[in-house]
C-alpha cells in the first residue's frame, strides 16, 4: 500500500480543467498513487470549485450541507467562526467576494482525511471593508457517512 502521508495532486489531468476554466491553477506534482486516492483527490478539487463558487454566490445551502455541525474556522485575523456563523455570514450582505483565484493548491489524503492547502487572490467587502489581497488557506475536509464535510478552515494573509 502506498504511504499516504505526502500524497500531491497526481494524475488530475480530468480535476485541472475544473479550474483552469475560471484562470485558476491547480498543481500537479508527480507521484504515484493508487486509482482510489486519484478519485479521492478530484473529489477533494471538485469540493473545493464548490466552497469556491459558494462564496462567490453567497450560497447558504452549500455551507449548510458541507460544512461539519463541529466545523470551525479561524480568520486572518484569529476570529473564531462556527458553521453557524458562516451559514448567517452567507444569508446577509455582510460578506461579498467578487472574485477568489485559486492557485498552488496541494491535496494530501489520509484514509478519509484529506488536507488541502492553497493559494487565494481575492477581492471583497464585509461590512463595507474591503479585504482583498493574497491569502494562503488550509482546509480540512473528513469524509462521514460517504459524504465530505469541510471541518476546520483556517486563512492568512500573505505579501
């Protein structure tokens, strides 16, 4: 069995033009994995074109079905939201991204773990301010019951 512990997106050749219609980059470095963590990853990438167009269109039912009932995320600035919170965030004009340009991401898998770290350029507004620049986000995704649930989210600015 493949070690797990390191896997980067490998072989995604069908996940890639799921971004890169929108001018995102997903990377692909090469590594061997087994057919099952490939389709695990474009899962992953496809989970991930959502969360992303579900910002974009303030989608509460997105957030609601995704996103785990213990999830938590912690904001550049060390906010602590709950899915509740994120659910609300959606269904008010509070937060508004115009654009999100995903790129550098990497996907690691464990078991029914998976790890995702990226890139974002985004331009926005909550509460009138505007937040845009370059972010660096992870994302833990767990997979409960067949489905994937976002479970800790966590993003920082960067130069």
């Amino acid at each position: 069995m493949i070690n797990k512990c390191a896997v980067l997106l490998w072989s995604l050749l069908v996940a890639l033009p799921v971004f890169a219609g929108s001018g995102q980059h997903v990377a692909v470095h090469p590594r061997a994995v087994d057919s099952g963590e490939q389709a695990t990853i474009r899962e992953i990438v496809e989970m991930e074109r959502q969360a992303k167009e579900a910002s974009l269109h303030r989608d509460p039912d997105f957030s609601q079905r995704t996103l785990a009932e213990d999830y938590v995320a912690i904001s550049p600035l060390g906010q602590v939201t709950t899915k509740q919170d994120t659910v609300s965030a959606r269904k008010s004009n509070q937060l508004r991204y115009e654009a999100i340009n995903v790129s550098d991401m990497v996907v690691r898998v464990y078991g029914d773990t998976a790890v995702v770290t990226a890139r974002a350029d985004v331009k926005g507004h909550q509460f009138g301010e505007d937040f845009s620049g370059p972010y660096r986000y992870t994302r833990v995704w767990v997979r409960r019951i067949g489905h994937w649930q976002a479970v800790s989210y966590q993003a920082t600015v960067t130069q």
